[in-house]
C-alpha cells in the first residue's frame, strides 16, 4: 500500500500521562488484557518502549521489560504491534530498529519474545531482523488455538 | 506676544473654562497666580530695579520652540540677563520647557542649576525676583554670578563654608549641654544629648519663623537664655542689612536660615549617632526574636531626607501601590521646648524626623519599622492627629483593619484642618475600593491645601475610575495648571477631554503640547512613546470625523512614526473614509502582502473595491467580481487560508462545490481536527449543508473503494478516512441526525482508536442526543488519554456537571475539576483563576438540584470575578499615562464600560434571578421538605445519599482547613493564611430577607447592558409582577414584544399581565387610580390586543403559529390559565401536535425531525407541573422516547438509564478504557497482510 505523500513517523516514550494510549492499542490489537505489572515494566524500561506517531496520530507501540541474567542485561519484547490501518507503511520496522538500536547502545546481550507458532507472518518478519527460532514452549497459551509458542531470539556479539 | 505662561488661553487660570468647585476659590487680589503668590513676597517691588532683576544670569534655552523661545528669551533679557545658544562653562542657568531634554541632562550632570520657564514669566509680570525654590528642576550651582554685585538683593551664596557652620553646631551642643547641666532641673544624662539637640534646632527654627513673619531674629533670641552661634550669626546679618530695608533681604535671611538649620540636622543627628547605636543594640536585644535585626530603625536626617526625595519625586508616579507624598511642612515646623502641647501643633524636629520616618516606611512596606517610629511619637504626643493616621495606614498594611479606621478617624478628629489626615482617610478607604468616599476625603484634604500635586493626582485616578468625568476634567486641568511641565500633565488633560466625549479638545490639547517640543524631539529613547502620541492624536481626529486632518497629521509625522504597521492600517482606513478608494486598495495590497491572513486587509480591500456587504448577500454580477479578485489574489498569496476560505461564504452552488472541494481535501489529508468547526458557519446557508453532505459522502465512498479522492489517482494516507469520517459524524450531529452521527463516529473509533479528538466529539453528539451521562462518560474516556492535557480535563468537569455528577459518583466533577489546580486549597484556587465556566456549569448543577444555597454562591462569584476585573482597571490609570500607553488604555476603558454585557456576566446575573424568584416562591421552613416530597422515592433516596456526601465532604473540607490553618502559620507566621469562607455552602445566602431586593439589584446591571436580550425582560417581569410593580412589569412587557412580539414567553407575559392587572379589584388608592388609567391608556397601543379579548388574543397567536409545538404549548398553558375548564382541550392540543420530517436529500442516515430535545423536555415538564396529568405526562414520554431514543429524560431505549446500556452508571466504563462499541478480538490476529505481525505474550 502506498500513501499520497510522506507523512512523517515519529516515535515518543510512555509515561504515566500518556499510558492510555498504550492500553487503547493493546485493546484492539491484542486478545489479551494485560496487566498492571505490564504497563508499570513498560514505564520503567524506558527508551526500550516506545509509541509510535503518524502524523501526531498514535497508531502503534513496542513495548519491552528489562531483564538481568547473570550479570548481563536481557530484552524481551512484550508486545509490537501497529493498527490495522497503517500497516505496511514500516512502522513496525521503525518502532524494532529503534529497540535493537538501543540494545547496541546499551550492550544489551540478547533479545527475545514469543510467537505463536502459526503466526508465520511475524516469524518472517523477525527472521528479517535476525532473530532465530531457539525453542518451543509447548502450552503457553491457555485461550487460543495453537497453544503452544516459539521462542524468538537475537543475540548481540558481544565486544 | 502678550503670552505669560505656556498654557493656551483657554485653560489659563485666570479664564476657567469650568466653573471651579468652592473648595479653589481664592481671594480676588491673587487671583492672577496663586500658587506662585503663596510662596513669593507680598510686600510691593517697586524698590527693585526691573531691568537688574537678573543680573548676572547666564541662561540657556532648551525645548522651547518659537514663537515661546524668542518672548521667553526677550523677557529675561529685559531683566538684565544674559543669554547665551549653548551651555557653557560661563553659563549659570538653564531654562527648561520640562524634564530630560538633551540639555537637562548635560546640565544636570554639570551640577548646573535648571529652572522652568514660568520662573522667568513670574519675574517679568510681577516686576520682582520671584522666590526661585518651587521652580527649580535641578539645583546646582548658583544661578547667578557671584562677581555681579547686588545692591537689591542680599547675596546669596553661602558666607560662611559648610565646614564652619558644622562646626557651629558641635560647639553649639556642647555649649548647651554644659548650661544644661549647670542648671538646676537637669534632663536624665541619657536625655541631656538629645535635648540639647533639639533646644538649638527649636532656637533657631523659631529664628526663622520670626523672619518668615516679618520679625527681627533679635526678638527671638531675647526669649532664649543660651542663643546658640548660628542665630547669633542671623542677628548680625539681619542688623547689617537692615540699612537696606527690604523685605526681600528677609527672605534671603530666612532662607540662608533655612539652609544652616538642615545642616544643623545633619550634623547634631549624626552627633547623637554614637548614642542611638548603643541604645539600639540594647533595645533589640531585649525585643522579641520576630524582629528583624537588618532593619535599620534609626536613620541619619539627611538619609532620611534623600530617601524622601526619591521617594516623593519618582516613586510616586511609579508605584502603583497606594502612594503618598505628603508635605510634611506642618509637621516639621518647630515650637519651643516649653511650649504646651496644642490639638494639630506641629512636632518638635526629633518628632519630625520620625515622623518622616513613618513615611518613608510606609512607602517601602517596613511596616513593623514605620509603627515603631509611630508609637515613638505617640508616647510624647498621644493625640497628635498625623502620627495617629500614620499608625492607622500603617496598621492598615498589616491586616488590621479595625483598629486602622478606629485611628485613621481619631486622628482626623484630633487634627480635622490636616490635610494629611484626610489624605490619609482617603487612602485607606482607597484600599478597601470604597472609591465614593475616599473621593469625598481627598476632596477635604484639598480644601485645607488646594495645590497639593499628589492628593490632586490621587483624586484624578479615583475619578477616573468612577467614571466622574467632569471631575476627572477639572482634577486634570488643576494638575497640568500647576505642573505644566510635565508631560503626563499634558496627556492626562488630554485624555480626560477625549473620555469626556471631548475628542476635539484633546486634539486642541495635544497641539499645545507639541508646540512646546523642539524639533530634535523626541530623543531616541522616546521614539515610541512618541510614536504613541502621534497615533492616539491621529485616532483622536478620527473620531472626531476630521479624517482630512488625521490623514494630514500621519503624513506629516510619518518619519517619527516607530509603529509602521499601524501607520499602514491607519492610512489606508483614513484614505478610504476620505472617498480615495483607489490609493486605499493599493496600501491594503501591500499590508496583504505582510500578513495574507489577517481577515481585516481583506475585507479593507473589499470595501475599497465597492465590493462588501455587511450581511454577506451579493448579487451574481458582484460574486463573479468577487470570485475573479480572490483567484487572482490566491495565486499571489498561495500559502493563506483566509484567501481560500473567505470565497466558501459568498460563493453558491456549483461554484462553492468546486471551491469547497478544493478547500477540503488537503485538510482532510493532513488531519485539522478543527476543520469542522472552521466550516460551521457555512451550515447557515440553506443549500451549502446538503451540497458538503453530499460531497464528503462522495469522498468517503471513494476513498473506502479506491483509497484516493474521487477523479484522482493520488493514494490517500490511511488517516484521511479517518478524518472523513470524522467529519461526517460532526455534520449529522450539526444537522440533528444523531443516529447517522453515532454511526460514522463509532467507526472513526473502530479505524483508529487512539485519537482523542474522536471520543470527544462522540461526547458532544450523546450531549445533543440528550444522554448527559454517556457525554460524560466518554468525556472522562477522553481526559484519561492525555492527562496533561487542561482542555480536555476542563471539557469532562463541564460535561459531569451537566450530568449533575457534582459530588456523588467517584470520579465527580469537583475531584476531575482540581486536578490542574494547584495543591492545596483546591476549589478557591479555582476561585483564584476566576474559573468562570466551571462556576456557572456548576451553579446550574446546584440549582437543578435544588440546593439554591451553593449555585447563587458560585452565580454570585462570577459577579464577583467581574467586579474584580473592572476593579483591576485601577492600576493602570497611572501607568497607561506614564507608559503612553494611550490607544490601548483609551480601548481598555472602553471596555470596561460595557464588561457586564458580556456572555458570562449576563448569564450569571439571569441564573442568579432565577435562584432568588425560586427563593421568593418557595417559602423557607418550608422549602426543604417540599423539595422531597415532590421527588419520586428513588431520587429521595439520591438526595439523601447525596446529603450524606455533603456532610462527609465537609467534616474533609473542615479538617483540611485546620490542618492547612495550622501549617500556614508554622510556615509563615502570621500572614498569607487565607480568610477561610465563613459560608462555604452558601447556606447564609438563602436566608435572605428580600431576594426580590437582591433580584433587583442584578437586574439593574442587566438592564443596563444587556437591554436587548429577551431573557433581561423576561426577568424583569417575573421580578416586578412578585413585587407588584405592575408599571414596571408593563414595561417589561412592553420591551419583549418589541424585541420579538411573537415569541412564546412575550406572549405568556402578555396575557399574564392583563389577567393579573384585569382581576384586581378596583383601584382605591391614588396610585392605583393613576396606574389603572396609565395602562387603560396604553392597552390600544399594543396591537395584539387593540379591541380583543385575551382569549380572542390567544386564538389568534395560535393561528398565526399553528404548526409550532412552543408556540401550541404557550397557547395550549394561556388557554387553561384564562379558562381552567379547558385543560383537556388545552391538553388535546398539545398532543395533536405532529414533529414534521424535515425535508433532507438523503433520507439514508435516519429522518431528522422538526422538534427540539429542549422543547418537548419542556413541554413534559409543563404537562407534569402546570396540567398536572400524569397520564398525559407519561403518554408524551413515550412519544418523545420514540424521538429521541438517546435522551435519558424521555428514558430512550438506546439512553444511559436503559440497564443494557454500557453507560449504565452501575456498570460505567472503567478507567481501562475498553471502549464498549468495538468489542476486544474484532482486529484479527493474523490479517493477511505482508508485514503485519503480532508478538502475543502473556506476563510472566
């Protein structure tokens, strides 16, 4: 799908003033209800969340937690996604390339999320940024068919 | 060349031009000049030799322009001076139109003496050497050469140096305190210093008073036992010139006198300095912690007397804070030490310092210092009147009012021929806005000193603010008579002619002034002041209707002229008013080509090209004129909006189709969220709200379809449908197709649910659906998506308290309300803001709840927020003056006149009316339990619950003012804690004895402003029909049918009022009698009734609306009012009614229908209450619910009150903002499209 003209893309972080933003994404784009535990990692990871702005409209997110694991910092993707709408435009890609950007800045070690298993579109599109498949997890999900999920992966050579 | 003074004849003083108040008249023989007679020798002159007045001055002119230049320069050649073009090292005086030329400040900074020009006009009518003193603008060096041997005068250079009459003064103390101490009731030895002190200033200040009088020092110094050296020395001047017998040698005696007395001051001040030093380290180590150690309380005379004379020469004009310069002249005067205290007697110097002092600390806020000083004084002198109103000004500062009216009036009665003290007692009424007194004060301080600059002044801002014109006038006039050279003088007269509906006079005004400014002027750091002048002068023309003149006056100032911009914009308005159209469209082309947006140039341009109409309406020849001027402008002008939107209002059909098209579609594309509302005023027009329909329904198909506008190939961004939509919903609310709107709006949400813009105006359209509660339910969806966001929070309080959600759900309007407050007192702070808005919506709330005791207490606020804003005016009477600010200031004045016609104003006052009707309808014991009995059980029980909250909110409110009582004091002490509201629930409002008093009160002010508003007269009828007032209600009646005869509420008052005025019995008294024939006579005026009965008169307001529902129900209630038996015709009436479809030419989205949600609201309420038939009542309920399926009055099944409606306050959205209308899991998962992906988890 092409647009009529540019129309500039711009990334803003979450804060406690704008967090509703995020949960309005995540109610249509997601068939799960997250949590406040999710939303308050989302805050406190910072540059490694991010909402996404075309042309000052918020038409998608990433949002990721921090993890520590044995000494190196580790980033797992809780949820992208882009409304309906605007897919197709790159803005998923923006709103990753950020991340990933942040994790080479920050000396993060690996990155990772799960994906359920049928979801070949999104496993495409990781695999595009080098992410790999690295394990299963039979039965993650409890409401939806299929209930089990891969493990994406992409490490970072440390230096 | 007879000219005397500066002044133009006609405001001389000699000729007033106005007759003057009793309080100026003076005695006939000075009536030539009397302030300067005051001060200048009475004796005749004839002994001095007029044309060696002035010898051996060197004077040099500045800021005189001729013809004044040249009389000036012959007068004082005439007198024996000398002149010279340039200040020189020769040069002994400068002679000065006013303040700050060039040449003032060259000379100042040589220390040269300046003096203004009516000194030498003074000299030269009197035929003497007038006393120079109050003429002075700068003093400096001697004003004439001291070579030049006098034999008229004595000299007045000093013949003794500083040095030695300071050493005068040490011995003279000395001296005294020995004979002092040598004597047999000897002061206390930490007295003696400071009494010795005062013994020699008394000695010679009584010198000096026996030579202002005319008397020998020798007379004084007979009285004395120990005559100190200084008044010795005056005996031996005074003997060796008396040979010469002048009076005139008197005066310099007195002044030499004077001279030696300040340094006498001085000196013995700082001589007790050593003393005070130590008595103070003693003093303040015994006064509480509180006090301030850094303040000095002790001041050295001559500090004392600088800091004065900033304070009196500058400050005053400043400040804005209440000032006051008094002349301290009664009270420094001296008396002797034995001398019995007297009512009003002037102080000893000591006193008189501190006095001074007072002063001084007042002017700088050092309260504590400044009543420090005061109790000091009143300790010797307990009843002394000054000091007394001091204390009280002083106290006044502090917060403590009472006591400060209790001195300030003691201190009048102990000294009533002060002009002090009621300088003072004007100040104080000042400062608590009671301007009509304080008026009348600084009226009785001037008759006791008639010239006093600052009491003049002070006046001349009070009048300006009551608006006394005439008395702003004279005060204005009196100033610039005795001050004429000081700009201000000049442009305050000025102003106060223009105010006075005087613009020619003010012209006349501005001219003299500019007549007494050099070429050079202005310098460059006045060019914009300047520029102001010229500009306010040109308008001054203008209004006038001079535009010749005005256009001429611009011309001719156009170099001087900083303000280009309005220099412009003044000459093309001027030039089309002069009928020279052609010149006046070339200057508004080059202001286009500024600023191609400013609506104004265009409509400038349109005028000139006779192609404007006020109404909007132009002929087909004159839009294709129209239309070929704004094509050729837009290509000049390719980046204005104004060019592209102005032709949308006169454009038509095709035409306006094309444009409109052309003006959407890139809006749209880049997403204006305001474009709606940009375009609204286009929905006036009959055809252009089916022509936009119709074309942006074209648009979304195409855009839905081929994803671009129709015939074009350019993909649109995924937001244009977004927008469309957007816009869409807004027309069918605007066109009353809520259903149509909701659909378009719940689908912009299901296209991207992010924009807040959209659950706003879904918000907007359940408002006009009639479902408050579901509007403010979404509102509150909006403001949780930005909470930064002030609007949008401002805009849910509002709709919650539409929703009367005031206090009782959780998140209630007050709570939403104070979130963008400061912390702390939360609901004042929003009283602070003047939150004007909030106030009303929640008044309105309060009243449709019934507590009248909370909505007139916020309805009363917005008067009040009026009140202070009309009150903020005062401060810039003087600033605007001093600033030139004029056109502003003159536009600000202006505006403040009419401030309470505006919207807010005139709402308040009409809620308030109806708050005090409900008062006087409802008797008060009653009242309460009224208000429940007529409410259903299920609101009785919201009442309670809602009580219930009250209370609980109050026991919070009460606790929380302790605990901030508290802490404000631990934090500050005793100041800035607020006065708490001693009646925060307005419960003492309603007791009000009268409420058709208070009514009244408002109504004037609405009548006053607002006389063309239906609702003013409507209310006045009310009033007056319950106060009896038949007279006054005629004419209330009189004023509706005037304004709209055929209105359903003139009629209701009609017909009311001759029921009324026809059923009373007849006429026993006299003014009975008089009103029976005043209204017999005026009946056949009134054409609805002529020779009709009120029932003949109601049939025929029928016939002539037969189709409308207001005006059937307005008959159906005046017919069963005038006949009882014919409720159920009147009943039959109304339900017979039938809500017309109107005509749309698309029928898809639902029919829109004729009848208004507020009408048949209102309609049920009159069936409910006046007809009281339940039955019929409950049948147009579900009439109306078919209607309007939304409102949750007529409970439509698609309302808020429906229990599946997921605005159901019991199961309301929560703040998670799952939005009911696109239920989770619509969006697919896996939509098929390339690069959409999901990453699903679940925390962990």
């Amino acid at each position: 799908m092409g647009t009529g003209r540019e129309a500039s893309v711009s990334l803003d972080g979450v804060r406690d003033k704008n967090m509703m933003q995020l949960k309005k994404l995540n109610t249509v784009l997601f068939p799960v209800r997250y949590n406040d535990k999710y939303y308050a990692d989302a805050i406190s990871s910072g540059e490694f969340t991010k909402l996404a702005y075309y042309s000052d409209i918020c038409v998608g997110a990433i949002a990721c937690r921090l993890e520590t694991k044995g000494g190196t910092m580790r980033v797992y993707i809780m949820t992208l996604g882009v409304l309906a709408p605007y897919r197709g435009i790159g803005i998923g890609s923006k709103l990753l390339n950020h991340v990933l950007d942040m994790c080479t800045k920050q000396n993060v070690s690996e990155i990772y999320l799960h994906v359920q298993t049928n979801n070949e579109d999104a496993i495409k599109f990781y695999k595009k940024f080098g992410f790999d498949i690295t394990d299963t997890i039979p039965d993650y999900y409890i409401n939806i068919e299929p209930r089990d999920c891969y493990v994406v992966t992409k490490s970072f050579a440390q230096i | 060349m007879s000219q005397k003074r500066n002044l133009p004849s006609w405001i001389s003083s000699r000729d007033p031009p106005h007759p003057q108040p009793e309080s100026k008249k003076k005695p006939k023989d000075d009536a030539d000049d009397e302030h300067n007679i005051r001060n200048a020798p009475q004796s005749s002159s004839t002994t001095t030799d007029f044309s060696k007045l002035l010898e051996g001055v060197v004077f040099v002119l500045s800021g005189f322009v001729n013809p004044e230049r040249s009389t000036l320069r012959s007068q004082a050649l005439a007198m024996g001076a000398t002149y010279q073009p340039d200040w020189n090292s020769d040069s002994t005086l400068l002679i000065c139109a006013f303040p700050n030329t060039p040449k003032f400040r060259q000379v100042q900074s040589n220390s040269g003496t300046i003096v203004s020009k009516d000194w030498i006009a003074e000299c030269y009518t009197q035929k003497k050497l007038v006393d120079i003193e109050q003429y002075l603008l700068h003093a400096g060096k001697p004003w004439r050469k001291t070579s030049a041997p006098q034999n008229t005068t004595i000299r007045v250079e000093e013949p003794f140096s500083v040095t030695e009459v300071k050493k005068w003064a040490r011995d003279d103390l000395t001296e005294t305190i020995s004979w002092l101490e040598s004597q047999e009731e000897k002061p206390a030895p930490g007295e003696i210093k400071r009494i010795a002190a005062e013994g020699v200033l008394t000695c010679l200040q009584d010198a000096i008073d026996s030579l202002e009088q005319k008397k020998d020092v020798g007379s004084v110094t007979e009285l004395w036992s120990f005559v100190p050296r200084v008044v010795k020395e005056l005996g031996k001047m005074e003997s060796s010139s008396k040979t010469e017998n002048s009076t005139a040698s008197k005066d310099q005696l007195c002044k030499q006198a004077k001279s030696w007395k300040k340094i006498y001051e001085a000196e013995l001040a700082q001589k007790g300095d050593e003393e005070e030093e130590e008595a103070k380290s003693r003093r303040t180590s015994g006064v509480a912690s509180g006090y301030d150690s850094d303040e000095t309380v002790e001041m050295t005379e001559e500090e004392i007397e600088h800091a004065y004379r900033n304070v009196s020469v500058d400050k005053v004009e400043a400040n804005s804070t209440p000032s006051l310069s008094l002349s301290l002249s009664s009270a420094s005067s001296a008396s002797s030490l034995s001398c019995p205290r007297t009512m009003g007697a002037p102080l000893p110097p000591k006193e008189a310092n501190l006095f001074k002092l007072i002063v001084k600390s007042y002017e700088t806020k050092q309260y504590k210092k400044g009543l420090k000083a005061a109790d000091a004084i009143l300790k010797k002198f307990p009843s002394h009147g000054e000091t007394l109103s001091m204390k009280g000004l002083t106290l006044n500062c502090m917060d403590r009012k009472t006591e400060a009216y209790e001195l300030v009036r003691h201190g009048v009665k102990n000294d009533i021929k002060s002009h002090v003290c009621w300088h003072v007692y004007g100040l104080l009424y000042r400062s608590d806005r009671e301007y009509r007194e304080a008026i009348k004060c600084y009226r009785n301080a001037l008759r006791i000193d008639p010239d006093n600059l600052e009491i003049l002044r002070d006046l001349s801002l009070l009048q300006a603010q009551m608006r006394d014109l005439s008395g702003f006038v004279e005060t204005r006039q009196q100033l610039l008579t005795l001050k004429p050279n000081h700009r201000m003088n000049w442009i305050g007269f000025a102003v106060s002619q223009h105010l006075n509906a005087n613009a020619s006079k003010a012209v006349e005004i501005l001219e003299a002034f500019e007549g007494t400014l050099e070429d050079d002027y202005p310098p460059e750091n006045e060019l914009c002041e300047h520029t102001e002048m010229i500009m306010y002068k040109v308008s001054l023309l203008e209004e006038s209707g001079a535009f010749g003149k005005a256009l001429e006056e611009l011309h001719k100032n156009e170099p001087k002229i900083v303000d280009k911009l309005s220099y412009k914009e003044q000459e093309a308005y001027l030039l089309w008013k002069l009928g020279r159209p052609a010149e006046a469209s070339k200057l508004y082309r080059v202001l286009l080509s500024m600023n191609p947006d400013n609506y104004r140039y265009y409509e400038g341009l349109q005028k000139c090209l006779g192609l404007y109409s006020e109404s909007g309406q132009y002929s087909s020849d004159r839009i294709e004129k129209l239309n070929a001027l704004y094509q050729s402008l837009s290509e000049q002008y390719t980046r204005s909006s104004a060019v592209k939107r102005i032709p949308l209002d006169f454009l038509q059909d095709e035409r306006f189709k094309e444009a409109v098209a052309k003006y959407i579609k890139p809006l749209l594309t880049k997403g204006v969220p305001s474009l709606f509302s940009d375009l609204c005023s286009l929905y006036d027009h009959p055809r252009k709200p089916d022509i936009l329909e119709q074309l942006v329904v074209e648009m979304e198909h195409s855009i839905r379809t081929t994803g671009s506008y129709p015939g074009s190939d350019v993909k649109e961004p995924p937001s244009t449908l977004l927008w469309t939509l957007f816009f869409l919903a807004q027309h069918y609310d605007k066109r009353g197709q809520y259903d149509a709107a909701l659909g378009k709006i719940d689908e912009a949400i299901a296209h991207t649910p992010t924009v807040i813009d959209l659950y706003s105006v879904k918000s907007r359209i359940m408002k006009h659906a009639g479902d408050l509660t579901a509007a403010a339910a979404l509102a509150d969806e909006a403001r949780c998506m930005d909470l930064a966001d002030r609007y949008i929070n401002s805009e849910c309080v509002k709709r919650m308290l539409q929703a009367d959600q005031v206090y009782i759900s959780v998140t209630s309007a007050e709570k939403t309300a104070v979130l963008f407050t400061k912390e702390g007192d939360q609901l004042n702070s929003l009283h602070d803001m003047q939150c004007m808005w909030y106030d009303l919506a929640s008044g309105d709330s309060y009243f449709r709840q019934g507590d009248l005791g909370r909505a007139l207490k916020r309805f009363l606020a917005v008067e009040k927020h009026y009140s202070d804003i009309s009150e903020d005016q005062f401060d810039f009477h003087s600033y605007c003056l001093r600033k030139m600010t004029l056109r502003s200031y003159v536009g600000m004045l202006k505006f403040e006149d009419r401030l309470h016609s505006f919207p807010y104003f005139h709402k308040a006052a009409i809620r308030a009316i109806r708050c005090y009707l409900k008062l006087h309808d409802t008797p008060k014991s009653t009242a309460e339990e009224d208000e429940m009995s007529k409410l259903a059980p299920a609101q009785k029980k919201k009442m309670k619950k809602q009580k219930k909250a009250e209370a609980r909110a109050k026991k919070e409110a009460e606790t929380k003012i302790e605990e901030s009582t508290a802490s404000g004091v631990s934090k500050s002490g005793k100041r800035n804690v607020k006065p708490v509201d001693p009646d925060p629930h307005g419960e003492k409002l309603i007791q009000v004895e009268d409420p058709m008093a208070e009514a009244s009160k408002y109504l004037r002010l609405l009548q006053k402003h607002s006389p063309n508003s239906l609702e003013t007269h409507l209310l006045s009828f009310e009033v007056n029909m319950r106060k009896e007032k038949f007279l006054l209600a005629f004419q209330a009646v009189k004023q509706l049918l005037k304004l709209d005869a055929e209105n359903p509420d003139s009629h209701r008052s009609l017909v009311k009022f001759f029921l009324k005025t026809g059923s009373t019995s007849a006429p026993t008294t006299e003014a009975e009698k008089l009103r029976c024939s005043v209204l017999e006579a005026e009946r056949p005026s009134i054409s609805q009734l002529q020779n009709k009965s009120l029932v003949e008169a109601n049939k025929e307001f029928l016939g002539r609306h037969e189709d409308s529902l207001v005006h059937r129900a307005a008959y159906a209630e005046m017919l069963c009012l005038l006949d009882p038996s014919k409720k159920t015709e009147a009943i039959k009436l109304i339900e017979d009614s039938t809500n017309k479809v109107v005509q749309q030419t698309n029928g898809a989205h639902g029919l829109a229908r004729e009848w208004k949600l507020k009408d048949c609201i209102a309609v049920h309420k009159l069936l409910e209450t006046v007809f009281l038939d339940s039955e019929a009542a409950s049948r147009w309920k579900s009439r109306c619910a078919e209607y309007f399926p939304f409102s949750t009055h007529f409970e439509g099944k698609r309302s808020s009150v429906m229990p599946d409606s997921v605005y159901n306050s019991s199961l309301k959205s929560n703040e998670n903002g799952d939005t009911p209308n696109h239920p989770m899991g619509q969006t697919e998962l896996n939509d098929g499209q390339l690069e959409a992906f999901k990453s699903l988890t679940v925390s962990t």
